[in-house]
C-alpha cells in the first residue's frame, strides 16, 4: 500500500505539491491525470525517491521512500522518455540492473521481450521513444516490482506495441497482485484499466475516487424532444446537442427532479447512456469546476 | 463474444450480464469454459474494471461462473440455483408484458407462438451445436 | 558490487580523459625527439662562440662545437647541456601542452558531469543512497585525476630518465599529486554540491589561474632581480635544481660562473621587457580571479538546501573550509613532508628549503630557473626565441584560462537559473 500524507513540495518559494494525500492500495491499478504544471511530475518523483518533499511523507508499507533501498528495490520506474546511459545497450541495462536490484530476473526479460522484440545490442540513443519505453518497461517488470509507477508510458506506442503492454501490465497485476500507479493523458486508456483516479491540478488533489464514481460526476442523457423548445433552462444542465429531434444532454446530476424539468420542455423517451472518462473531463472543465 | 451498445439505457454491467448468460444458453459457453479475468474483459471491452466486476460479482452470486484464485474464472460446472424471488418476480414482470401485448392486440395463438419462437431463438442454436 | 557497476559507467563515459592522456603522451615524445634533433643539428653545427668568465676574470671564448680542454677545476659539459637545453625547449612545450591539456581534462570532466546531470534522475530512482552515488563520482574523478597525473610524471621520467634525472622524476610526480589533491579538494567541493557542472567549471578555471598566476608572477619577481645571486633563496633554488638535475662534477660554482647574474637580468629582462607589466597584471588579476571564484562558488554552494544530501555536511562554509584544508593537508603531507625529507635527506637541508620552495611556487619556478639556465644557449638557436616561448605560454594559458572560465560562468549561470526556476534538492558529484 502506498500512503501519501500531507505531502508538500516547494522550489523556492513556489508552492508545487500542496497537502497531497491520498492512498494506493495493494493489488490496485491508480491513474493520475494532470495537465503539465499541475504538480504531477513532481509527485512522480517524490513517489519514485528522486525528490524529497518538504513536508509530510510517503510511505510504502509503512515505509518511507526517501533515500530508502529497501522500499526502492521494490519500486520499478517508467519515465515519460528514455532515462538510461546512452551509450549503454540493453545488455549492458541488464547487468547494472542486475547489480542493483536482488530480485532482477534475465529470464523474465527475455520472456518479455520475446514480445516485444527489442535488439539488445542496440545502443539506447539508437532506439526510438517507443522502443526506449519497452526496454524500460521489461527492465523493470524484470525486478519483479511489488509497485510499479508509469509516467505516460503508452506515448510513442503503436496500437499494437499498445495492446501489448497493457495486457502484460494487467497479467502482472492479476498474477502477482503488483499495485500500478499511472499517469497518462490517454483517458480512454486509463478507463479500461483502472481502480481509482486521481486528478491533481496546481499541485492539489481535486478528485480522488474509485473511476465509476468520478464518471458518474456527470450524466448523459438522451432524449426526444418532438418539438424544439424554447429553452432548455434546466439547473445542472452543462451542455446538449441535438440530431433531428434526438437529444444528447450533460447534467451534472440527474435526478427526479431534472427528469421531470425535461418532461416539462416536452422530452419524451428519456434514457441514461454510458459517459466516457474523456467526455467527463471535458464537460467537467467546461462547466468551470 | 460480447457486443456491448454504448448508447443504450441498459446499464453496460447488466448487457454483460445478460450476454454471457445467453451465450451460455446457446451453448457458446459450455460448464468448466474459462472466461476472461475480470481486468482481461474490461482490457477487452474498453469499460472500467469496475463495471465488469460488478457483472461478475452478480453472476457469481447466481452461480453462473466462479472464480478460483490464481487459475482463473470459469463457468459453473452443476445446476444453475433455481432463485424462487427471481422467479416469482419475472413472472410476475411477464405477467405486465402479457398484459400489453394483449392491449396492443396480440391474441393467445400469437403469444403461444412468440414465445415459442423467443425460446427457439435461444434453444435451437445449442441443439444445433 | 552495484557502486562498481556505477563507477564503471562512469569510467566508461570519461573514456575522453584516457584518450586525451594517450595523445598527451604522444605529443611529449613526438615533440621532445623532434626538438632535441633539430636543436642537435642546428646547435652542433653553428659557428657561435661561446662567451665566459671565469672566477679570476678571465674570458674565454668557445666554439660551441669544441670541447674545452680539461685544465682547471672548471668542467664543462657540452652533451650534458645540449640535452638540458633541448629538455628545457621541451619544458616550454610541456608547460603549452600541459595547460591545454590540463584545461582539456577539467572540460572533459566538466562534459561527462554534465551527462552525468542527465542521469540524475535515473540514478536517484534506483537503489542507490545518495552517498554511494557521491562515492562513485568520487571514485572517478579520483581515478581520472591519477591516471592523468601519474601519467604526466612517468611521460616525464621517460623523456628525461634515461639521464637519471632525479628531480625532473620527482618533480613531475610530486607536482602530479599536489594538483591531484588541489582537484580532489575541489571536486569535493563540487560533490557537497555546488551544482555539479558549475563546480567542474570553477575548478578549471581556478586551476588554470591559480597556476598561471603564480607562475607569472614568479617570472616577474625574478625579473625584477628579487632573486640575487647572493640571496639564500637564489642559491638553494638553484642547489635544488642543479644537483637534481646538472650532471656530477660540475659544481655550483663553476655553474654559477658560466653565467653571471649580469647576463641573466640583462638577457632576461631585454627579452621580458615588453610583457613585465602585462604579465605582473595578468599574474594579479589571475590570482584575484581564483580568490573570486572560489568566494562566487561559496556563494552559489549556500544557496543550496543543504538538508538533502550528504550528512556529513550540514553548514556550507564548514564544507568549503574542509576543502581548503584538504588541500593545504595534501600539501602538507604529500610535498612538503615527503618531498621535503627525501630532499633533506638527499641533499641537505638547503636543498630540502629550496625544494619546498620551489614546489610552492611549482611550474613558475621551474620555467623561470629553466630559462635563466637556457637562455644563453637558446639565443643563438634558430629554433627558439625564449620570448617566443614565453609568448607561447603565456598565450596557452591565457586560453586556457579564457576556455574554462567561460565554461564556468556558462555553468554558473545555469546553475543559477535552475536553482531559481527548478529545484536544487540534491546534485550528483
């Protein structure tokens, strides 16, 4: 379990991370979402031991973070870009990870990349930002992580690359009960794969929660509206569209009461659809929360 | 195997449920077939992990499927509970259904025959296999 | 096992340094036979007559190819000092190349710490404590900066051992370990993070002009005839020298008669005359520049959150003033007590204060006591005007210097900026 309690992080006098808190729980697959600027990379790296915060902590079962072996050898990392040496082929990675972390597996790496086909005598300048991503995504995977943390793993990847790593992540998750914590901008990826979500903007939490219940902030309503009305004055209303007489509307809440305030402006067949993690966003930020 | 609508009223866990159980019927599932791990299905539908387990929490609770940790999810080898409440409460759904149909002009050949027919549709397939 | 596989990247990244030290080596030997053949030829063969006194008054005049006939106390040997020549033309090469090469090896350091910034995020979210990073950097300077200046003292007892020179052995070697340990002092100061590259940079610079500095400033002391014949420190300075490194039988006397103090100044002075001002300001406002670098990088180095990284050093100015001590404890025991009781013992203790002497004042002494041993013989070579020399190495250092301090204060102004804009939680030596 990942406990982050009261964090706060400055540079200078800048505030970055403002009481950050929430909780990773074991086994679970957290994403994050944040625009950049919004603290997100900078909870990354006080998550992953590359910074310390200035106050409140992190702690791996129980265990801080900071300048901890221990709890870091159970970390595995994916940067959003290539971070290893660039002179270093992936074979030469596989023995520094080796002398760093007990638990690195070259078999497990090779089973990997069985899948993923990297050259290992490639030098890591040589790869492209696709290819970077995986050897660091088999490196790490290779430890045998009880955490794993992902920054934007999926940019620079193909579909196909794409459906690999995911099922490879959500395998790991199942058979080994490996926690995830990832950021991404790609909505539509986080929804598939998901516990909870986590979005962060100018380094405060402003939505926690599991991801059914963060969809549910809004509500897409279809409807038919025979006759076009006059307004569609309804509170809570964000947004509506229509084809024909067939309306698209996005409540904020819908409820009894909005239902009937549509009947009144002649809606008829009104049904609640499934709202994508993207289209909440979308109407969420327009609706200025 | 499932073909979910997204813009449907029917909640997406409800299609799922539903699907998987007329798969069942048609003989496409058979007792002991192992089905997607519940990350694996939502991976593969494109919905919250979340909605998949709340189907498969429903369908565990029927004994439909069950799932054996660290091997995988399967369908129930064994009769399906026979859920008295259940029962009473489709019949007495039906019983609504029947009653418009009738309104709607439908006589009692014409129903003994659409509900031959839906029972065929969800039958025959199964014999044919 | 996993510091070794750290340090051996970061050898493996510093691969520049190896190679620079190769052609380094190269150079020393191509040129030192190229010099000593041309002079060879060119001197043997001349027509100049050589002119000097004896201490009774007499002057002799000598064709510089004949041997002088062995009828007094006084000897003279023309092979011995043929060689010494060309080995001091060497030396002027040696000083240009060194301060190249020398400021070629702090920006090669300077780069591969920069690429070792790339990696500092890396690094720090890996299995490694902060100070097994620091080691490892530690271990690599350390490694560079002895395999450089052991390098530079056995290039040295190469080209000059098969004369059994003892001083130019040790004074290349010994010289090697004081600035080793003037780098490791540095470097820690780097590593107990001033942001890294700002640091490499702070040591080029300072390196360069507390050496440059010194030496002009040397070169113009003498100059300006502060060191007299007469004077103790005149005479042990030679008495070092001569006995480490003229051949035997010949004495001091006879020595210092060969070439008056007269002939000295005078040729000295007329060849130096021009640059006696701008080499005393250079000579100043280089030693002022290492004094404000140092103080600029105390500066920048207490701006910096100190809590982050090594415990050891928890105020700043305690971390600067351990590194200074570091280097007078080198000094210390490396050169002065050493070096100092192998010279006692060798040769006295007039030789022993000469010696201390002269390795405070390093490379400036050595140049200057070469050329006033030399400038005779070079004045009539084709191949080398002493002032040309001296221009060259002014020139070589100059840039040097110039290379370097640009270097820094391109770092420092990036360190500044990323203090200011990013966080400076913790650096990486």
């Amino acid at each position: 379990m990942i406990e982050i309690k009261n964090a706060c992080k400055a540079y200078g006098t800048k505030a970055v991370l403002n009481n950050v808190e929430f909780t990773v729980k074991d086994g679970t697959i957290h994403g994050i979402i944040g625009e950049n600027g919004s603290g997100k990379t900078t909870l990354i790296k006080c998550l992953t031991g590359i910074y310390r915060l200035n106050r409140g902590e992190i702690l791996y079962d129980g265990h801080p973070v900071f300048e901890n072996n221990a709890v870091k050898e159970q970390i595995g990392y994916v940067a959003d870009s290539n971070q290893y040496f660039d002179n270093y082929s992936s074979k030469d990675m596989i023995s520094f990870f080796k002398a760093a972390y007990t638990n690195f597996s070259e078999e497990r790496f090779n089973e990997l990349n069985a899948i993923f086909n990297i050259d290992v005598n490639a030098k890591m300048k040589q790869l492209s930002k696709g290819q970077g991503m995986r050897v660091a995504y088999m490196l790490n995977l290779a430890t045998f992580p009880k955490y794993l943390i992902l920054d934007e793993p999926t940019s620079g990847l193909d579909p196909v690359a794409k459906k690999e790593f995911f099922d490879i992540l959500v395998d790991e998750v199942e058979k080994r009960n490996m926690t995830v914590f990832i950021s991404s901008h790609h909505l539509n990826d986080l929804e598939k794969i998901c516990d909870e979500i986590t979005v962060i903007r100018n380094g405060r939490i402003i939505v926690n929660n599991d991801i059914d219940t963060v969809k549910n902030r809004v509500v897409k309503v279809q409807a038919v509206i025979e006759q076009k009305p006059e307004n569609l004055d309804i509170p809570g209303l964000i947004e509506f569209s229509n084809i024909g007489s067939i309306y698209t509307l996005v409540f904020k809440q819908f409820g009894d009461e909005e239902k009937a305030a549509l009947t009144v402006c002649g809606a008829s067949f009104i049904e609640e659809i499934e709202v994508s993690l993207e289209e909440m966003f979308v109407y969420t930020n327009i609706s200025g929360e | 195997m499932f073909d979910l609508d997204m813009n449907s009223s029917k909640p997406i866990y409800q299609q799922i449920i539903e699907q998987l159980k007329e798969n069942l019927m048609k003989g496409f599932l058979k007792p002991g077939d192992e089905i997607p791990s519940v990350r694996k299905l939502a991976l593969e539908l494109k919905v919250t992990p979340g909605t998949v387990a709340k189907a498969y929490q429903e369908l565990e609770r029927e004994h439909i499927i069950n799932t054996v940790r660290g091997r995988g999810t399967y369908i129930s080898e064994g009769e399906v509970k026979v859920d008295k409440d259940k029962i009473n409460s489709l019949i007495a759904g039906m019983k609504t259904d029947v009653m418009n149909l009738i309104y709607q002009g439908y006589n009692k050949e014409m129903l003994i025959d659409l509900v031959s027919g839906i029972y065929d549709g969800y039958t025959s397939s199964k014999n044919e296999n | 096992m996993k510091t070794c596989k750290l340090l051996k990247w970061r050898l493996r990244d510093s691969m520049i340094i190896v190679c620079a030290m190769v052609i380094m080596l190269l150079v020393i030997f191509l040129s030192d036979n190229l010099v000593y053949e041309e002079f060879e030829s060119s001197y043997l063969s001349s027509d100049t007559v050589y002119h000097y006194e004896t201490i009774d008054g007499v002057s002799v005049d000598i064709p510089v190819s004949e041997t002088i006939p062995d009828d007094g106390e006084d000897e003279f040997d023309y092979e011995k000092a043929t060689y010494y020549s060309a080995i001091s033309q060497y030396i002027i090469y040696e000083g240009f190349l060194i301060a190249l090469f020398t400021a070629a090896i702090f920006i090669g350091i300077a780069m591969s710490q920069l690429k070792d910034n790339k990696y500092k995020n890396f690094l720090a979210s890996m299995p490694y404590t902060r100070n097994e990073l620091y080691i490892s950097a530690y271990l690599q300077a350390l490694i560079a900066a002895v395999l450089v200046y052991v390098t530079e003292g056995i290039a040295l007892t190469i080209t000059c051992g098969s004369h059994a020179n003892a001083g130019y052995i040790w004074l290349g070697i010994l010289n090697g370990i004081l600035k080793l340990s003037f780098t490791i002092a540095w470097l820690e100061l780097l590593a107990a993070k001033l942001h890294e590259y700002a640091a490499i940079g702070f040591v080029a610079a300072s390196y360069v002009v507390f050496h440059t500095g010194l030496s002009v400033i040397s070169r113009c002391l003498y100059v300006c005839g502060l060191f007299k014949k007469e004077s103790l420190l005149y005479k042990v300075m030679f008495l070092k020298d001569i006995y480490n490194g003229l051949p035997d039988g010949l004495t001091l006397h006879s020595f210092m008669n060969l070439n008056s103090e007269d002939i000295f100044l005078e040729r000295i002075v007329i060849e130096l005359d021009k640059f006696l001002m701008i080499s005393a300001i250079f000579g100043v406002m280089f030693i002022l520049l290492a004094v404000a670098t140092l103080l600029w990088g105390t500066r920048e180095y207490r701006n910096i959150e100190l809590s982050q990284g090594i415990k050891t050093y928890k105020k700043p100015h305690l971390t600067v003033l351990f590194s200074v001590c570091t280097v007078v404890v080198s000094y210390v025991v490396v050169v002065f007590i050493f070096g100092a009781v192998y010279t006692l013992v060798k040769d006295g203790i007039a030789s022993a204060i000469g010696y201390v002497f002269s390795v405070l004042l390093t490379d400036g002494i050595n140049t200057v006591l070469y050329g006033a041993l030399y400038s005779d013989y070079l004045d009539s070579l084709p191949i080398l005007r002493p002032y040309v020399a001296v221009i060259a190495v002014m020139v070589a250092l100059v840039l040097a210097l110039f290379v370097c301090s640009i270097r820094a204060f391109q770092c420092l102004n990036k360190a500044e900026r990323m203090i200011s804009h990013e966080e400076a939680n913790w650096t990486i030596g």
